[in-house]
C-alpha cells in the first residue's frame, strides 16, 4: 500500500540527536561508560513535595477532566507567581494551563499564523520552533544571530527581516542553545517593532529561574499584549508530567480555549494538581538549590571547555547550556560528535540541529549531569583534544 503523506513533512526535520543518543545507549547495553551532554533534561527528579501532592491526588480520584484552559486554582496560582517574583499582576484569566510548553507555543501559532505567513526565529534556536511553523503551511524565518549580539536577534534586523507577510517574532530568554538572556531595552525594541507592523511578539521564558548572574525580567511588564509560553519542566524539574503555561492577551483566549479543546481537551489532571503545591516556600527553597548547583556546572565547563580550544565568546547567563565553536577541531560537526561518542564516550549535540547559521563548526553541551560526571567528560575530551 502507498500512503501519499503531506507535502510538509518534507520540511519537518527530526532530532538529529537522537541518533547519536541511540547510539549512546547502545554503547551504554554494551558496557561502556557515557557522558551525557547532550540531552537538554534536569538531571534531577521531580522535588518530592511534588511528587507527593501527585499521589494524593491519584489517591483522591482527581482522575477527570479539567476545564481546556486548566484548573482555575491553578491559574490563579501562576498569576500570583507573576506577583511575588516579578512584581507584575496578571490576570488569571489570561492563564491557559497546557500539556507542556510545545502545546502552548502551537496554541499561540496556530491562532495566528496562516497559510504562507512568515514568524521570525533566531538562528540558532530550539529546532521545534520551525517545525511548528512548517505544520501550519506558515514559513519560518531564520534571522542569523552571533555573538556580538549576544545570540539574540538585533531589533535592526528584525526590522530589515520584516515584511508584509511576517506575523510574529518568535525569540526565547533564556535561550536554547546559547543560554542567553533578553534584556528590557531590546524587548521594548521588538514589541515597538511587532507592535507598528501590526504583528505578535512571542516570548518563550521556560528557563526563567535557572539564570545565575541576576533574576531574569518577564516580557510581560513590557506589555499585556505579548505572548509568554512557560513550563514546568525546567525549573521546576517536571519534564515527564508535561506541563506548561501561557499567558496571552485578555482578547485571544476565547479562542485559545477553543482550539485547546479541540486539540488536547486538558493538560494532564494529575500533573496540575500536582503543580499546586509547586510554589510551596520549601519546594522553592529545593529549586534554587539545583539553581545553585547548576550554576557552580556552568561555572566549572565553561572554563574548562575554553582551556581544551571550545570558542565561548559569550557566557551564557541562564538555562543549562554552552554553545560552543569547534571549527579548531573539525568543519562538520556532526561528524564530530560521533567520533567523540565512539571515542571518549562524551555525548553532545552537533549543530545541525539548531539551524543552518554556521552548524557545521558549533556544538551544543548540557550541564544536566553531576559535576562529577561534568569533571570526567572534561578529562576524556582533553586527552582526545587537547
């Protein structure tokens, strides 16, 4: 039997990664010790707290179905977040409670993009962002970002990229891969810029609270008329729950909430009522002791990763990741990481997965292992490379 699949498809990459993890997994069947730098997951479990509050809620038959926008306590709960740490009042109707951030982040897109309509994304940036983009018909935008400005999209050349088809800006801060932050000039710059052309500034935040060099500012005291996509997987160490948030403007959620019903009815159940104690002072008191320790990683591999010939000319202030040149050792990078894996058994992940802006000569490493296993990788890569 034929099966004629979409045409988009064609465009929908996959990660390249999981190849090489695949093979690292392999390897680790076989007996081989390996360096796990390159899966962009907190190497830490769920704080038990939270843990906790799932299994009474399992144990309570919270078993249903929540309202499509999520559990209004817990909506209620993100916007008293917003308070304490940002100082910012948000209305908890212009919470949506999502199966992780990906959903929120198709949410947004799918209110706004048409057939043939262009969103702006940086590159290097996370590879799902163009993919969601493609599923839609829209066309992603690759706007080339480097170190001189800070691996964030100058407000220049958002402009210059801008055209009569262009809807949103897409851009994420803390970034992945290069870990870096926005700050609240530029975003002023970018939502003036979507703002005159009629278009949508969209800000993903899931790493705020893993910044180490100063809190981060949400998008959202710019303005209220910006979307902000959030998770419950980085910081606060959930990835396996799957779930996220967005807040978007007072006048879209009537079809957020629509579309929400029809494409995933509810975030998982257990997983919000889990979440409600997930701003609890000692389950905040657990996170920013892995922020702490997340930190003293970076600060240890990013140094060590310069003194073997790894080009960091930015440090990363925020998420758990270096972006690093490697054009010293090789000009294909995913080539690179194979024969790293094979060789040394440190696993990373080549460029090719973050964008066509110059993949060949970047890797990407995650600090998501113990210092210990961090330390380790160092030493092997040293005795390969240095």
């Amino acid at each position: 039997m034929t099966v004629n699949i979409a045409a988009r498809m064609r465009l929908i990459q996959p990660f390249h990664v999981m190849a090489l993890l695949a093979r690292a997994r392999e390897l680790e069947a076989a007996g081989r010790s390996i360096i796990h730098m390159e899966i962009g997951e907190p190497d830490f479990v769920t704080p038990q707290p939270l843990i906790d509050a799932g299994i009474r809620a399992l144990q309570d038959g919270r078993t249903h179905y929540t309202p499509a926008t999520g559990l209004w306590a817990l909506r209620e709960k993100i916007a008293g977040f917003y308070q304490a740490r940002y100082g910012l009042a948000v209305e908890p109707e212009r919470v949506v409670i999502t199966p992780g951030a990906s959903a929120a982040l198709q949410l947004v897109l799918a209110v706004l993009v048409n057939s043939g309509d262009q969103v702006l994304l940086a590159d290097p940036g996370y590879p799902c962002n163009r993919n969601f983009v493609h599923l839609l018909n829209g066309e992603p935008v690759a706007v080339p970002v480097d170190a001189a400005g800070g691996y964030q999209p100058l407000p220049q050349q958002v402009s210059e990229y801008w055209t009569d088809r262009t809807r949103a800006l897409l851009v994420a801060s803390p970034s992945n891969p290069t870990g870096t932050l926005l700050d609240d000039h530029t975003l002023r710059e970018y939502h003036a810029i979507t703002s005159k052309n009629g278009g949508s500034l969209i800000v993903d935040e899931i790493y705020h609270g893993l910044t180490y060099d100063g809190p981060a500012q949400t998008a959202l005291a710019v303005s209220d008329d910006i979307f902000v996509i959030n998770s419950f997987s980085k910081y606060f160490g959930m990835t396996g729950w799957r779930l996220g948030w967005l807040i978007a403007p007072r006048e879209v959620i009537p079809d957020i909430d629509k579309l929400a019903q029809n494409l995933f009815l509810a975030a998982p159940t257990l997983s919000q009522y889990a979440a409600l104690s997930a701003f609890d002072d000692e389950v905040i008191a657990i996170l920013e002791a892995r922020r702490d320790a997340f930190r003293l990683r970076r600060d240890y591999l990013l140094p060590a990763l310069r003194d073997i010939g790894f080009a960091m000319p930015v440090t990363p202030a925020g998420a758990f990741y270096l972006y690093a040149g490697c054009s010293r050792f090789t000009d294909d990078s995913y080539r690179f990481a194979g024969q790293l894996l094979e060789e040394t058994g440190v696993a990373i992940t080549p460029g090719i997965d973050f964008g066509r802006n110059h993949p060949e000569s970047h890797v990407r490493f995650a600090y998501t292992t113990s210092l210990e296993n961090l330390q380790e990788g160092v030493q092997r890569l040293a005795g390969k490379l240095g």
